[in-house]
C-alpha cells in the first residue's frame, strides 16, 4: 500500500461494521465472512503444490459465496437479489464439495470438516421467491 493508503488493522470479529451497506446487516453475508476466514485458516494448511489447485479453488468458491449476497442485495427486485443468493448456494454447495474431498485427501480430519461444514450460511430456503 501507498503512503496515502496506510494498511487497514485486521478485523478478528464477526461484529458487524456499522458503514450503512444493506449487506452488512444480513445475517447471511456476516456468517459467510466468517466462513471465508475459516476457509482460509484451513486452506493455509494445504500442501504448497496445492496453491494453484485445491487451495486456489477452495478460498475462491468460498469468497463468492458473500461476494453474491453483498451484490445481490443492491439489487432492486426480490427476484433479482434471489438470483444471486441462489448463485451463492451453488458457491457454498462448491465449497463443501472441495471440503469433502479435501478430508478425503487427509489433509483434513472427519471432525474439522464437519465442524466446518456447519459455519455457512443457511441460504437454502433464502434463494426462492
């Protein structure tokens, strides 16, 4: 970063921040975060020859997952914001898959998986209209 642009302290709580953006309010998108972070805590722990390949796919699919929900809900119409939660879903449903093959893989135990598999956003019954 710039003299002008002092690096920015990092954030170690799910706590909101109060800047006025309508996605920060949504429960959904502060769970999603959190899950990205724990993402990226566990993706850290992947063998390096796997930075181009799982961890690359698995932080990207989990950042999508909050990225959808923070753009969808600029949208104007229920149906459009619904577009985007259902491409989040399909983000997160990515994201389990790679954490299951992951634990398949032995990188992960069958406990840290589940527990993390419990951390996302609950956007199944979200998505509809």
């Amino acid at each position: 970063m710039s003299a002008n642009h002092p690096k920015k302290p990092h954030r170690a709580s799910s706590e909101p921040v109060k800047r006025g953006y309508k996605f920060e309010r949504l429960i959904a998108w502060q769970k999603a975060m959190d899950f990205c972070e724990r993402v990226h805590e566990v993706s850290m722990r992947l063998p390096k020859e796997e930075v181009y390949g799982l961890t690359s796919q698995f932080r990207r699919a989990s950042v999508s997952i909050p990225l959808n929900i923070a753009e969808g809900s600029g949208c104007g119409s229920d149906r459009e914001f619904s577009r985007f939660l259902s491409v989040a879903l399909r983000s997160q449903y990515e994201t389990i898959r790679i954490l299951r093959l992951v634990e398949r893989l032995g990188y992960l135990t069958p406990e840290e998986s589940q527990r993390l598999e419990k951390e996302p956003p609950k956007l199944v019954n979200l998505y509809r209209v």
